[in-house]
C-alpha cells in the first residue's frame, strides 16, 4: 500500500471507531422513557412526615434534581433496583440527581439513579439516612466528566448504606464526608475512581463490601480546612480485589493523586482497625497508610504551572486541630496476594516500586513521616505474617528504604465497634 | 489496473458518506429518546396551606399584568441585583398596619408577622422599551408567619391575567429584543418550593436576601421627590431601630463603571454568590465567603483550593489566581453552562456577559 492510501486507511479506521464509539452513547435504545418528574417533585415536597413514596417499576426520565428538604421518617421505596430506573441523562438544572437536606430518618430502597451530572445522590445534614438495594452509576463507562460521587452523604449522622451498588464515579462510588456513626457493608463497588472513601468522619464500619476495578478500593482519609476530622473505623472482611483502574478524577481533587493498583488506603488518620480483609491482585499499593506531608511533598514535587500537581491546602499547618499523621493504626489478619509482577506505571508510586523493589511489590507501606509526639501510643503496628512490607522512608528522599516489619508488629489495638439505632428501626 | 482504481474511488466515497451521516447519526441516536407523560400524584395540592392564585391576595390594582400596587404596598429596589438570565424584576414590601420592619446592619431586616414581600419576573418583549408588552413568568412571595419565612411561586397563566401556585416549578421558553436590538431567548427555569431555599437559606432557617441596609441603601426612584430609600423607608415609620441613612453600610451598584473595579466585582459576587457563599449559607462547606465585607483574600477565593469541587474545578488549582482569570475556578464557573460545573447551581442558564467582564477585569488587575 502507498503512503497515501496507508493514510486513507488510518483515517478510516479513526471514523469507523469513533461511529462505533457513537453508537455506544445509546446503548439501550428501546427503552420506554416515562415523565413523571413533577408529580414526584411535588410528592417531595408535599410529603407529610411518616409517608411511604412508592416508585413503580419501569425508566423515568427527569431533567432536574429531584429535592426534598425539612422532613422526617419518609421511605422512598422503588420496585427493585434492575425496576425503578430513575435517569437524570437529559439533567438541564441541579448539581446532583437526588438531594436531600436538613431530613431526618429517610430511607432510600431499591431503585437505580443513573447519569446525573454532577453527583447521583447527596444527602446533607441529616439524622438518619438509609440506602438498601439502591444502585448509582453512569451508563456510559468510566469518564472524566462523570459526576464525583455516587452515594454522598455529608454533614449528617447516623448513616446506612448496604446492599447498594456505586459504579464509575470521577471521585468516589460511595462517599460519606464529616459525618458521624456510618455503616458501609454488602455493597458492590466498581470502576470508581476510589471505590469507597470516607472522609473526616467518626465511628465508621466498612464491612463485608466487594470492592474491585476502582483506582483505589477502599480509602479513609483526613483532610484539613474541614468543620471535623475523622477517627474510629473499622474495615473488615471485604473483598478488595483488582482495583487497578487507571485514574480518571477531574484535576484538582485530592483522589487525583491516588495511584491505579491501590487496595486500602489511609490519609492522617486515627484510630483506625483493618483486619480480615481478602486484598488481592492491586498491583501497585495493596496497602498504603500516609500522611499529609507526602501529599504536600508529591504536589511540591509539580512544576508550579503543572496543572497536574494537586492542589494543597498549605495552611494546614496552622490548623492546629489537624493532625497530617496517622495514628493508632491497626492491621491484622488480612490475606494478600498479587498475581501481578509489576505495579502499574500510571503513577509515580508505580514507577519507583518498579525500580526500588523489582518484581516483588510490597503488600503494606507506610511513608515514614512521622509524629514527633504521638498521641495514642503507636502509629501504625500489625499482626500479619508472610507479608512483604516496606517503609519508603520519604523524608530522606527513599534512601533507606526499610523491609523489616518486626518494629512494627504487635497483638493489641483494637479500635471500639461502633452500634447505633439505624434509620427506621 | 482496474481493481486498483475502482479502490481508489471506494475510499474517498465512504470517507465522504461516512462524514456526512456520522454527525447525523449522533444526533439522531442523542434525540431518539421518546419520553411519555405519566401522571403521579401522592397528596394533591390542595394540602398544601397557601392561596392558590396571586390576585387571591389582593395587594395588586386589577389587571394584575399592569402591577399596580395598592396603598401600603411598597415599592423598592436594590443597588446590585441578581442576574437571572437577564429578567426585569419588580420588588415589593406589604406590612400590616402599624407594623415596621426593625433594622439590622448585616442581615435582612428583621420583619413583623404578616409581612409579605413580592418579586415579579417578567421580560419586555423589547428590552429598548422596557415598559411595554412585559411577558409576565413568575411572581415570588416570601411569607413571613409565626416568625419564620415561608417561600411561594405563582407561574402566570397564557392569557397573562392571574399566577398560579406551583409546587414542582417548571421551564418556560421566553424571546426578546435585547437593549442593542439582537434577538434572545432562553429557557428560563422556574424554581421548585426546595430550590427557594437553597438560595435564601441562612443558618438552616429561610431568610430575604435582598432588604438588607446596603442594598437598599440608595435613592429612591419611584417618587419625584429623590430622597434616600432607607431615609424613605424611616419617614413612612416602616423602618426603626435607626434615624437616618447615613450611618448605613453600602454596596455600590455593580454596573456603575465610573466606580472602582474592586468595589463592583466584590458587590456583585455579594449579590450572587453570597447568599449560599457565606458562613451561615449552604455553601459554608466549600470555605468561600464572598461577602462583601469579607477583609481576607483567601476567603473570598485568591489562592484558595478547592473543597470537593468535582468537575466543578475544571483543572484548575485555585478559585482565583491573580493576574489570571483563565487559570480562575471562579471565572471558570461562571462562565459555563454545564449543570452541576455552573455557578449559580440555579436560574442561570445564560452566560451573563457584563458580569464576566467585570470579574475579567477584576482578577486582570490583582497582583
């Protein structure tokens, strides 16, 4: 073939692609679409405290948030969440597909909220939310202009989500920030870019959850600046499997800098229990527990007009209700194992694992900053044999990169389990 | 020799079908959604305890499209208003007789039970003469009761002779003339009883945005007789809790460009952006104030990250960079379109034009 006609053919095969790539915006065509969006915008307003909203199974269309704000002990309640599709694709208005505010014990049951363009589900001060059989995700794959979360509970107390399904949020499938007494368990979690995260919040249980194909499976992290920081949680008996996703978070958000192949993720936090979980086949980062200072460290490291560094809240060190330290960290009894030879290279954590630990990348690692004074006893220790394990030492730039775990074994450290009356007991 | 150029005509032919249907099929695909209208009633909105009708409160002259207030209901305006896609407004105070409204120097006036306050939506049909043809939306109503507000909507019927009370808000499509004679339209959003609040909530409680003492700081334009408004205000004994304007704060107006572009750009964000981007608004968790008299840059957004802003960041690092409005969330944000990325979350669906110059200017000039 002559150059030309090479050209001719590549040009070809760009076209034929991108009409398939088209014909993959519609994947369900045939779906009966129905409108219902004013009489249930008003059934969400003229609820009366105690009323059941039921959803009939079938595709409903909706080009506004749907709110409800001021209420108390309303169950929403579709027929199933493969029934009751609720879709915000044609979303003209509102930051988020469902939204609730300043509630108190409201349940969410089986039903689907799909394609919102901005979150799929926030809930803000509330006492009591319950989502049971409810899934969230964005038909069209894993995109950078997804809305951030899928489930995002913020600012509220007493929160439930089991049973539920978040897939191919930007920022994390199931999110709960500055919040108090959180149950995470039995959920299916997917092709996010953090799988599951909660963030600045206290007395959280993450449990029994399948966690698989996100950048990050399950991330506890404490950020400055916020109006809580986080302690207390318990992450136990989840499936944290493959979650080697390249990372598709919009720039400027902090899961921006997760590295694809993270398993378990820790950012400056506390009182923190992780034991009998299955961690297998995260490439890069199967464990990782780290402290704000690296966070500062990997964004300095960025060209000041790089717009790929992460912004830094450089005042946090005037914050002197945050801490940038973990701190009673408690790991044990969780299985490893990575049938992958290499970490990805998506990230500078893939790259120099690469290098400094050939073949053979660490199942824990913890960055080596470390509290001056320590306020729980330990930062980190574990009970776990037959791991690999390694303390970058990043404050003497990856020089003397330690593998010996025995410092930092130990039997003790439980952290308190967390019980509350859920919403609609 | 004759397959070779029968290949060569091939390829240039499909590539060419090819262009021409491709964008065609896209978009066929984007409208082949066909959505079918349901009925789904849960309480009717007879329960819901409001009058039903705009003429039911016979505070308005009939017909209601003129807007003829009637005697105590008072008309006022602000210094910086809101955009709102580019809507005319009418704002009116009714106050029960003998009653006053107690001043305050930073929040709304604290108002007496009974009061009610109006805002009329409308466009002229031709903004060069904005007295005629109005095409009435949307009449707002804030119901003060048992000391708290309650927020109401009335969407005008065809025939422009009454507004009706909405629960769900709805959209409508609205043409004009604009003041340099090209023609505009949008589909102006009318909002939900929910979405009152998200904007005129203050400290968890609904609250007025407009009738605080620096925007109602200002001439009093619907008599012949200029005095100041709140000095007006005063004299009618609709006012106490002071004795004149002057010691009142004030915010300039924010079109007035023979004023100092810092003193514009920050009242208009305070007008916009401050009723949920301020310590006791709904956007108190993004750690922006844009209050006017918020004194440290940070806090109004030079330098300052972002806080779970999603796609709303757009790649950029900081709400405002100086010297920089392109590397600017905040400009960013302004100027997009996309729901859950523009800023406000609500009733813009137009890029307002003036107002972006002016934060342009304002960000160009900060060292």
């Amino acid at each position: 073939m002559s150059r030309k006609s090479l050209f001719t053919f590549g040009v070809l095969i760009v076209i034929i692609s991108s009409f398939f790539s088209c014909q993959q915006v519609d994947e369900r065509e045939g779906i009966v679409w129905k409108n219902i969006e004013k009489g249930l915008q008003s059934a969400f307003i003229s609820a009366k405290n105690g009323d059941t909203i039921r959803l009939d199974s079938g595709h409903f269309w909706f080009t506004r948030s749907l709110m409800m704000d001021g209420k108390s002990d309303i169950v929403i309640i579709g027929e199933g969440m493969d029934q009751t599709i609720l879709s915000f694709k044609g979303q003209q208005e509102g930051a988020e597909g469902i939204k609730i505010s300043n509630c108190k014990n409201i349940q969410l049951i089986a039903f689907t909220v799909e394609d919102a363009k901005g979150d799929n589900i926030k809930v803000t001060d509330t006492d009591g939310i319950l989502f049971s059989k409810v899934k969230v995700y964005w038909t069209n794959g894993a995109k950078e202009n997804n809305g951030a979360y899928g489930f995002y509970p913020v600012l509220c107390k007493r929160v439930v989500i089991e049973d539920c399904v978040a897939a191919r949020a930007s920022d994390a499938g199931v999110y709960v920030g500055q919040s108090d007494s959180v149950v995470i368990r039995r959920n299916t979690v997917y092709e996010n870019v953090a799988g599951i995260e909660s963030e600045n919040s206290n007395f959280v249980e993450i449990y029994d959850n399948h966690t698989y194909n996100n950048t990050g499976g399950i991330l506890v992290f404490d950020l400055p600046g916020l109006t809580q920081y986080g302690h207390h949680t318990r992450v136990f008996n989840n499936k944290v499997i493959s979650n080697n996703h390249s990372n598709f978070a919009p720039k400027g958000n902090i899961v921006g800098m997760v590295p694809p192949g993270t398993g378990i993720m820790l950012l400056a936090t506390r009182k923190i229990e992780i034991f009998d979980n299955e961690i297998t086949d995260n490439r890069t980062c199967p464990t990782a527990i780290i402290s704000y200072d690296l966070v500062t460290e990997m964004s300095q490291d960025k060209k000041e007009n790089d717009s790929s560094g992460q912004p830094i809240n450089h005042q946090y060190k005037l914050d002197s209700l945050y801490d940038p330290y973990p701190n009673h960290v408690f790991i044990h009894g969780n299985t490893f194992s990575n049938k992958h030879w290499f970490p990805t290279l998506e990230s500078d954590f893939g790259k120099l694992f690469l290098t400094k630990f050939f073949m053979d990348t660490p199942d824990i690692v913890i960055d080596g900053f470390s509290d001056t004074k320590l306020k729980d006893g330990f930062a980190f220790c574990m009970d776990q044999s037959n791991i690999a394990f390694a303390n970058l030492n990043i404050p003497e730039n990856l020089k003397n990169i330690r593998t010996d775990p025995s410092p930092y074994l130990c039997k003790e450290g439980k952290v308190q389990e967390t019980t509350f009356k859920f919403p609609g007991q | 020799m004759s397959h070779n150029r029968q290949y060569n005509f091939f390829i240039p032919t499909f590539i060419f079908l090819a262009i021409c249907i491709l964008p065609n099929a896209c978009k066929h695909k984007e409208q082949a959604v066909q959505v079918t209208e349901e009925n789904y009633v849960h309480r009717s909105i007879e329960d819901v305890k409001a009058l039903k009708k705009l003429s039911d409160y016979g505070m308005f002259e009939l017909p209601l499209s003129e807007i003829k207030p009637k005697d105590r209901v008072f008309p006022y305006d602000l210094n910086s208003s809101l955009f709102t896609d580019y809507a005319f407004k009418k704002r009116f105070i009714y106050l029960p007789e003998g009653k006053a409204m107690t001043y305050h120097a930073e929040q709304a006036f604290d108002f007496p039970d009974g009061s009610l306050i109006f805002k009329f939506f409308y466009y002229p049909k031709d903004f060069r003469q904005p007295e005629k043809n109005l095409q009435h939306i949307e009449t707002r109503v804030l119901i003060r009761e048992n000391n708290d507000w309650t927020a109401l909507t009335y969407i005008w019927d065809e025939t422009q002779s009454d507004a009706h009370l909405s629960i769900a808000g709805d959209t409508r499509s609205v043409a004009w003339i604009d003041e340099s004679g090209k023609n505009q339209k949008v589909n102006y959003s009318i909002p939900n009883l929910i979405q009152c609040k998200s904007c005129h909530e203050y400290a968890g409680k609904m609250m007025p945005i407009g009738p605080t003492a620096r925007h109602l700081n200002k001439p009093y334009t619907f008599t012949t007789t200029h005095v100041n408004q709140i000095d007006h205000l005063i004299s009618l004994g609709k006012l106490q809790g002071i004795t004149s304007a002057a010691s009142c704060p004030q915010i300039p107006d924010y079109a007035n460009a023979s004023l100092p572009t810092d003193d514009r750009a920050r009242a208009y964000l305070d007008i916009n952006c401050a009723h949920c981007h301020r310590p006791e608004g709904p956007a108190k968790n993004s750690a922006l104030n844009l209050l006017a008299s918020e004194k440290n840059p940070i806090a109004y957004g030079v330098m300052k990250t972002p806080i779970a802003a999603g796609i709303g960041s757009g790649g950029l690092k900081y709400d405002i960079v100086p010297g920089k409005p392109d590397q600017s969330i905040l400009y960013y944000r302004m100027n997009s379109l996309y729901p859950g990325i523009a800023m406000p979350e609500l009733g813009r669906k137009m890029a307002h034009a003036e107002g972006l110059a002016l934060i342009t200017e304002w960000i160009k000039l900060m060292e």
